[in-house]
C-alpha cells in the first residue's frame, strides 16, 4: 500500500500484480512416502502387505535363478544338485542359445544374419540423429528397399533378374544413405544439396539442379550392380531358418507391411465407391473374424490345394502373406479410429485451398491420425510379434519353436522352464523396445500439440 | 444473366464493376428433406464486398460453402468465374484455385507451422518452388502483421492471430475471391478488431468478398451490398444504409431489433 495509485489523465491506470512461483509442494523423499505408502492404516497394512508379497516373489526367483543355479554341464543329468532334484539348468540355456536365436541356419553363414542386422541398425540409427535430414526417406527406405537385400542375404543362392536388380538398389541407397549422414554430420547439409554445390550448380535454374543428383545416382548404381554382379552366397533354403530370427522376419515383413495395406484398407472403407467400400469391408471382416491359427492352417494346409500341380509354395511364404493378410485388417481398423478423430475442418480447409484427394489425405489427414494412433499401431505391432509364437503350432520352428525343441532333444530331455524364461527375457526386451520408441515418437511429434 | 434487380442495387454496381464474377441462377439445396436454400438468385460484381446477415439455420454458411463446393447443389446453376460449377472435378479444381475461404473454427493445419500452413498449397497445387512460396508468405504474413510468428505452431497462437494466419493462408493462392463464413464468431471480443482490421484493409484493397458475419459495425463500414436471409431465401438485399436505417421487409426490422437491441 506504500504507492499511492497513479492517476493518467484523471483514470486509474491499472496495473497487473506481478506472477509469483508457484508455493513449495510438501516434497522429500519422507513426505512422498508418508503421502503415497503410509497415509492412514488401510494405506499402512497394504503397503506392508505388499512388500512382503514382493520380497517373498523375489527371493524365491533369486533362489531359482542363481542359488540353485548349474552353469556348467554338458547334459541335464549333469545339472542335479542332489540324486533327487534338478538345479537350475543354465547350461542348457548356454548350449542351445545360439539355436534359439538362429535357428537351424548353417553355422558358417550366421556372419549374413549379423550383417544384415548390422546394416538394418546403420540404417535406422540416424533418425535417432538430430542433424540428419530427410529422415523420412532414410526411414522409408529401410523398410522398403532393405528388406531386399536382407532377404537375398538370408536366401543366398542365384539371383534372378528381379533380385539383382533389387540387391543392388538396395546395396546403393545403404551405401548413399550412409554418406548423406556424414555429410549432414560434418556440413549440416544434405547430400542433395552438397552434390549440387560441389558439382557447381546452385547457381543455376532450381529446375536443372536435380540432374547431378540422378546422372550421379544412376553411376553409383551401375558401379554397384557390376562390382556385385558375381557376388553370390550359399543358399540357406527357409526350413532351415528359425528362432528369433524367424519370428522377427516374419512379424517384420508383417510389421512393415500392416500398415500401407491398412491404410489403403481403411481409406477404401471410408470411401464413396460402393464397390471400393463393400470390398474392403468384406475383406477386413472376414480377416478379422477368423482366429490367426485357423488363417494359418489354411495357408499351409488348404492353399497348396488351389494351386496348379507342381507349384510349389513354401510354408514359411504363405505364413507370412497369411500374417500380413492379417495384421492389415486389424491396422486398417485401427487407422480408420485416427481418422475419424480428424475434424470435418481439416477435410474442408484441404478441400477449399484446391488439394486434391491423395494429396489432403497425405499431407494433411494421415500426418495428423498417424499421430493420434501410434500407441495403438505400436499395441498391434507388440501383438503382432507375440501371435507369431503361433506359427510353433504349424511346425515351423520361430523363437517358441526352438524353445520346445530343447525339452525333446536327448541331452537335454525334459528341460523346460529355463529355456522358456529366456523366450519371455527375449520377447519382454523386444516388445518394451518398440513400446520405448513409441513413446520417444509421441514426445518427438507431439510438437504441435504444445500449447 | 437476368437477376431480379431494382434500381438501387444496380446504382451500386455500377459503382463497384459491372463484370459478374458470381452468378446464382435459381439455386436450391437441401439436406436429406430439409429444404436449406431456396430458389437463390445472386450475382456478385468484381471487386464488390457483400455481407450475408440471418439467424441460425437460415441457409447463410451453406450459400458460400456451395459457392466451391464444399456443398452440393441440387438445382440451379452456379457460375464462378465464368466457370459452370458441376461434377466435373476439372471445373471444381479451377473454380477452387480462384476462390479463397476463411472458416469460423480457422481449420489451420495443427501439425504444419503458420510458415508451413501458408506454403502447402501453393507448392502442392500451383507447383511453386518452397522458395518461392515462402517469401510470398511472409510477405502475406506481414500484411496480416505476424510475421514474426511464422516458426510457430497454430496451436501457440491466440484465436485472432489464428484466424489471421487464416486469412494469410487464404491469400496465399491469390484468390479472385475470398468467402469468410463467419470469421469472428469463435473468437473472443479483444480479438475480434484484429481480424477486422485485416478485413477492412482486404476489402479496401479491392478484393471481392463475401461475408457471413453478425458485425454491423464491419457491415456499414465497408459492404457494398447486405443480404438479409431467413428460411433458406434471401429476405432482403439493399445498401447498408438502406439496410440499417429503413429496412423493407418487417422481418429484416425483427432481426436488427433483435442483435442490436444489447
């Protein structure tokens, strides 16, 4: 009260009180506790209760894990703590743990699994890089132009026209996305951008200035078909695949490709063609209202039926179409939901400033949904790796099926729970990755939602 | 084209240009059985500013929403631009590119930056160079006076500077035409004058607009013609003088009794 109001020209000016921190919270960590553990006696005992529940969980595992734990045998029977009782048979786990993680491949050429591992990481690493640009195409090409060359690397053998083709496409834009990270790493410039200036054309027509970009591409790729045009690698026939590398090849491939043939589904579902719109709802119904197991069955079993003798198509293919088949019914469903979250008032301000169809669907609706709907395709995309356990049932031997086959091989008659300890370790750790990387998404696109 | 006239208006067109640019011929609409516009006839000259007035449900958003088809018409002809709007998408693409629509929710792009909302057209549908499309925005940008936000997101911004990123937006395609359906409704009183000050130096600058909007104030002040609608038809079409002072038909008096009496 110490000023006097200030008068201008005979009114009151007014002037707002300055903003003040917010007052301190009641924090420390005996505080939290005394609020969120021990606040009244309800609270108390439960909390009591609880730990208690924990410590005995926990002992118990920890006795199970590594008190009674063998990590040294070359048998089951050599893993007995006493002439009555079985220890906690690591060994096994140890012996068999490159099969369950490759399956029945050939020793001497697991190095293709790794590289082609390695190279899907270098692929996918510099979206996490924040001077990289056109991350976009970087992410796009690694599910569509590496699995490619993944796939020739896990096959080997010839190479039909296609395949060379593809493999080297595939070898060029692994090689060209590499040097467009260092190159945005060192000049904070794109390769585009870098290949314009350093061959002398910015200076020209905006129109001229992709023509150094593909006379250039178009050089790197004849250079690199002719250098692996006599490269060739063992063939690895898929019966012989298996463990976590099938299930993540088969729920990859359906992974990758969910989610174009569910958005096409649910754009055709929402569509004015009446043919367009009864097609597509036919064919996510039927999909969705069939179990993945009987889907499965059918391609294995039923399809080869149809087919003109002497076609021969081969399990590990049809369970795969028959998965993607699949997961893109459920995704189209998915995606339809995030659509429908986009106002009228997107569509009509698209409409009214003359962008044609695919064009406020690409650039405006599907950025936004896609947005709205990554815990959902990320929870179909968890589901999706999980159902592939299914395809043990149909004899092919993924990550569960390798697992079983332990119990039955004679060394290890019998052993059962450690092995499937590590497949829940194995799958706990793949599926909190993607729910990680999905939540890092949310975050990193949820910009234009700060207010 | 034959309109019903009388000699009042015509005194004013000829004022504005006697170029038609938007002619309504028998017009009907309706929405399942609602019958929302009724036999409309309507031509709009060059460069003129009309204001569109009614109360709620009176057909007034849906006449300028079936002017570039974001509505359908059922019967009559709508020529914009010299071009017959019909279902041929070519006709509704060029009648599109020349008309400009600002909407009472704004509807800017919320994951695209105000720079980005302006930019998206006129690089996707006009085939401008980003740079080249940039620079007119910001141009536009500071004509609406914010283009210090340019790097923002809509969603940081106040209803008034959204509405006139809208504007800005809008501008960006050049439009012959601009159609504002009710473009000060949703925002708050503080805010209102900004967007009108935009409007008024747009409508100054010869641009022809039509406007649905309840601001009388806007309408004296700049409109050369209002129309008073009601039950899908126009009630009345006069000089806002005329208009305000000595309305002809007692249900326009109702009306202006009604949102000028507070």
């Amino acid at each position: 009260m110490a000023d006097a109001p200030m008068t201008s020209g005979g009114l009151l000016v007014f002037k707002p009180k300055p903003s003040l921190p917010p007052p301190p919270a009641t924090t420390g960590v005996i505080g939290w506790m005394r609020f969120n553990l021990f606040d009244g006696i309800y609270s108390s005992v439960t909390t009591v209760i609880g730990v208690l529940l924990i410590g005995y969980i926990a002992i118990g595992f920890y006795e199970w894990a590594f008190v009674r734990a063998v990590w040294e045998a070359s048998s089951r029977n050599e893993c007995r703590i006493s002439p009555t009782e079985f220890g906690t048979c690591w060994a096994g786990v140890e012996f068999w743990f490159t099969r369950f993680i490759y399956g029945r491949y050939p020793d001497a050429e697991i190095w293709r699994i790794d590289l082609a591992a390695l190279i899907f990481v270098l692929w996918m690493a510099p979206l996490w890089l924040p001077r990289v640009t056109a991350k976009v195409i970087v992410g796009l090409s690694a599910v569509m132009v590496f699995p490619f060359l993944a796939g020739y690397l896990f096959l080997g053998g010839e190479r039909n026209w296609f395949m060379a083709i593809m493999v080297a496409l595939s070898l060029t834009w692994f090689i060209g996305t590499m040097v467009h990270v260092a190159i945005c790493l060192v000049t904070n410039q794109g390769l585009g951008r870098w290949i314009i200036q350093a061959t002398g054309f910015a200076s020209r027509d905006d129109r001229l200035q992709k023509y150094p970009i593909i006379i250039l591409s178009l050089i790197a790729y004849f250079v690199v078909y002719f250098l692996v045009a006599d490269w060739q690698t063992v063939e690895v026939v898929p019966n012989q695949w298996g463990g976590l590398f099938l299930t993540l090849v088969i729920s990859g491939v359906g992974i990758a490709s969910a989610l174009p043939i569910g958005i096409v589904l649910a754009l055709g579902r929402r569509s004015q063609m009446p043919v367009v719109r009864v097609l597509c709802v036919a064919f996510i119904e039927l999909f969705r209202s069939v179990p993945l197991i009987t889907i499965l069955f059918m391609a294995t079993t039923m399809f080869p039926l149809f087919l003109p003798k002497g076609v021969v198509f081969n399990n590990l293919a049809s369970v795969i179409v028959a998965v993607c088949l699949f997961s893109a019914a459920y995704m189209a469903e998915t995606v339809r939901g995030g659509l429908q979250a986009i106002s009228r008032g997107q569509y009509e301000a698209a409409e009214a400033m003359g962008l044609s169809y695919w064009q406020s669907m690409g650039l405006i609706v599907m950025p936004q949904a896609l947005k709205l709907m990554i815990p959902n395709i990320v929870g179909s995309f968890i589901g999706l790796l999980k159902d592939t356990t299914l395809v043990s049932i149909i004899g092919l031997y993924d990550l569960l099926g390798m697992i079983n086959a332990v119990s039955q091989d004679p060394q290890w008659i019998g052993l059962h729970h450690e092995p499937l300890f590590t497949a829940a370790v194995l799958y706990f750790v793949a599926c909190l990755a993607m729910s990680k990387y999905s939540q890092h998404l949310e975050r990193k696109l949820g910009a234009g939602d700060r207010r | 084209m034959n309109l019903k006239t009388d000699g009042m208006v015509d005194q004013i067109r000829s004022a504005v240009s006697d170029e038609v640019v938007i002619a309504l011929n028998q017009v009907n609409k309706w929405y399942g059985e609602f019958h929302a516009l009724k036999d409309i006839d309507l031509s709009v000259y060059k460069g003129e500013r009309i204001v569109i007035c009614g109360p709620s449900g009176s057909g007034k958003s849906t006449l300028i929403r079936c002017l570039n088809r974001l509505e359908e018409h059922q019967r009559g002809d709508i020529v914009v631009n010299g071009v017959t709007l019909d279902t041929n998408v070519k006709n509704i693409d060029a009648i599109r590119s020349d008309v400009g629509m600002v909407f009472q929710s704004f509807n800017l792009f919320p994951h695209l930056t105000v720079l980005e909302n302006c930019t998206l057209a006129p690089i996707w549908v006009k085939s401008k160079s980003k740079r080249e499309a940039e620079e007119y925005a910001m141009e536009l940008l500071t004509r609406v006076k914010i283009p210090e936000q340019a790097d923002k997101y809509p969603g940081q911004l106040s209803g008034g500077q959204q509405q006139r990123v809208a504007i800005a937006r809008s501008l960006c395609m050049d439009p012959e035409i601009m159609l504002f359906d009710e473009p000060t409704s949703a925002l708050d009183p503080e805010m209102i004058s900004e967007v009108l000050d935009v409007m008024v130096e747009l409508a100054d600058s010869g641009m022809t607009m039509l406007c649905v909007s309840h601001e009388m104030g806007f309408a004296k002040r700049v409109a050369d013609r209002v129309i008073f609608m009601d039950f899908g038809e126009i009630v009345e079409e006069n000089t806002p003088e005329e208009f305000f002072e000595n309305p002809k038909s007692d249900r326009t008096r109702l009306f202006l009794s009604q949102i000028l009496a507070h």
